[in-house]
C-alpha cells in the first residue's frame, strides 16, 4: 500500500515525456527542415551499435501506455494519473526521451530538431501545469549551435539545466566542448548529463554487448569515463562555477573512482600541472547525481554507510526515471534507515538548493 500521507513533498528530477510522432515537430521547425523532416526523416544509429541491446516497447513499463494508444510518456493527463496526482509530486524536471535521436543528427538538422523539441515542450507541457520543468535540448557534438540555443532559453525559468547524453564522439572533457560550459556557467544552468547517445563508439570500454543487462549493469563505465575527463581535462578551473548532475548513472562507483583518481595525481600530478587540487576535492564541489537507479547494498543499512564514504550528502536528487520499466516508486526508494532529515533533502531540498527556481 502507498504511503503517501507519509511522504514529503516531492522534487522528481528525471521525468521522461516523448513524442508520439516526429510530424508533431513540424509546426515548430523552419520551413525548410520541416519539407527535410517530412521527405527524408531521421538518421537512425546503426542497430548493432545501438538499438540491438534496447528493449522492445521504448524500455518502458507495460503499464505506461496511454488508453488512447500513444507512447509512454506522450500523454499529459496520464503521466498526472500514474505520477503527478499519485504522489505529493511538487516540481519534475522533463528529460524528453526524443533529445537522444535529434541531437545526434547532422549539426544544422540537429540544431533544427532540438530547438524545435524544447519549443514543443514548452508549448504542449509547460503551459498546461505549473509542476513542470524542462532541461534544455541541444545539439551536443557543436558547441557553438548548443550555446546559442541554451542563451535561446536561459531567461525561461521553466527551463532550468542544459541536457547532453553520456555517450559522445569524444570525452565531455575535450576543448570542442567548452563553449556549451562557458554558456551554461554564465547562465547558472547546471549541465545534465543523462543516460544515452550516440557517440558513434563502441558502447563499453572493451567492445560491443550482446545483451540489453550488459548496456543496462554497464552505463556507469560511460559516466566514469566522463566524469575523469571533464575532472582532469581542467573543465572546472576554467569554468569554476559550472554545476554537472548525472543521470542514471548511479553513485556507489563514485567513492572508489575518488580514491583511485586522487591516487593517480598523487603519482602522476606532473602531467596534469593545470589542476589545482585532488579530484576527490573537484567531485565534490561541481557534481550531483539522481537515485534512479539507485543501488541497493545487500543490508539496508549498508547504505547509509556508502553515502557516508561518498561524503556528498547535499548531492543527492530524488528521480523515478518515469515511464520506463525500471521505475521507482516514492515510498518504496529510500529506506527508513536514512534518516527523516537526508530522506527530506533527498525527496526535494538537495534539488530546490540546485534549482533556484523551483523554490
């Protein structure tokens, strides 16, 4: 039975909203990339690099589509059904499903379709309910273009961090990327890092998976990898006040990947003479990371022990990752043995401190 009477209020930072079609697209793009769109499509991944690890129904629950047959998440009224009225849903922050494909098209293409994906989402969900937020679409791989689309919607409130996928053509860290950091920094948007992409590399660090539970068990090799890069390629002594959530990706590899990367700049500092400070000290400062999917020691009390090693207590944003299959249910994520206190900035302090905006 739920609890809900017994739940704080909630800040659900991974919400994932989808188009039922590409054509709904279409009223949002230029002329041009719309008779584009509507004459030639979108370029979808090689399926051995991709698509043949996915789940079939979009990895989503069984229960998550809409009684008028569209896709999950595609329906306002019902995601208030199964999630916004179900729970003391106060503010979720969107994440559309649709960023991953969009963005990975050519640059002009992309920048068409992503501008026209946060144009859609302002139009068709974030005017229809106030718990609404949004992450910013851009087209990753061209910097200049996902700039110019995060100073496009830096002064709507409504939108509050920048969205790039984990899998990229090169590491988060590379130069290529910065000019999307100095934006998002002197706008005071975090960078979302979430879940996906296609970087057109082979998806694990030794090759291709056979199975959908390999690509699921082994995203966090994606997040680490970026995660050192962004640390050691000196991202943050050059953008200081820039903000990276991951989404997920989980964090019980955190601690460990802390402990090994202060070790190697210990040993190997001379290389890096551009840094200022152990990693461990820069991890703390700049990251946060959403729950789903949240590790589950063993013993339940053995994670109140993980999070104490990993010493980011503030860091910590509530997500069920809705509608997809691995779903996590408010009052069955966070057990009791955290504390009334951690649970509370979990569920919605830790993010309303991020999100200036949804206080």
């Amino acid at each position: 039975m739920r609890r809900v009477a017994r739940l704080p209020g909630i800040v659900d930072a991974d919400v994932h909203h989808m188009l039922s079609s590409n054509d709904l697209l279409t009223p949002y793009l230029p002329q041009r990339w719309a008779r584009y769109n509507e004459q030639f499509g979108l370029r979808y991944p090689d399926s051995i690099g991709y698509f043949a690890t996915r789940p079939r129904h979009f990895a989503c629950r069984t229960d998550a589509w809409p009684p008028d047959g569209g896709v999950p998440g595609g329906d306002l009224d019902f995601m208030r059904e199964q999630l916004l009225d179900a729970w003391p849903i106060e503010a979720v922050i969107l994440n559309p499903i649709n960023q991953t494909t969009c963005g990975s098209q050519f640059v002009e293409f992309a920048a068409a379709l992503t501008r026209a994906l946060n144009d859609w989402t302002q139009a068709e969900w974030l005017e229809q309910d106030d718990r609404l937020y949004s992450s910013i679409c851009v087209p990753c791989e061209d910097a200049t273009l996902a700039a110019a689309e995060v100073e496009r919607r830096a002064g709507n409130p409504r939108f509050v961090q920048v969205l790039v996928n984990v899998r990229t053509r090169e590491p988060l860290g590379n130069r290529k990327y910065w000019p999307l950091y100095e934006v998002a920094e002197a706008n005071g948007l975090p960078l979302a890092m979430h879940v996906g992409g296609h970087g057109g590399n082979t998806i694990t660090g030794a090759g291709w998976p056979s199975y959908y539970f390999e690509d699921h068990a082994g995203y966090p090799q994606a997040f680490q990898s970026q995660v050192i890069s962004l640390v050691v390629e000196g991202v943050f002594e050059r953008f200081p006040g820039l903000k990276v959530v991951l989404q997920e990706g989980g964090f019980a590899w955190l601690p460990w990947l802390m402990w090994r990367s202060d070790m190697a700049f210990e040993l190997l500092r001379d290389e890096v003479a551009h840094l200022e400070r152990k990693p461990s000290e820069t991890i703390r400062e700049h990251f946060w990371f959403t729950t789903q999917p949240i590790e589950e020691p063993e013993r339940a009390e053995w994670l109140p022990q993980l999070l104490d090693e990993l010493g980011m207590p503030g860091r910590a944003l509530f997500a069920t990752d809705y509608p997809h299959w691995d779903f996590d249910a408010p009052d069955q994520a966070l057990p009791l043995s955290l504390g009334d206190e951690l649970r509370g900035a979990i569920y919605a302090g830790n993010a309303r401190a991020l999100y200036p905006s949804l206080s």
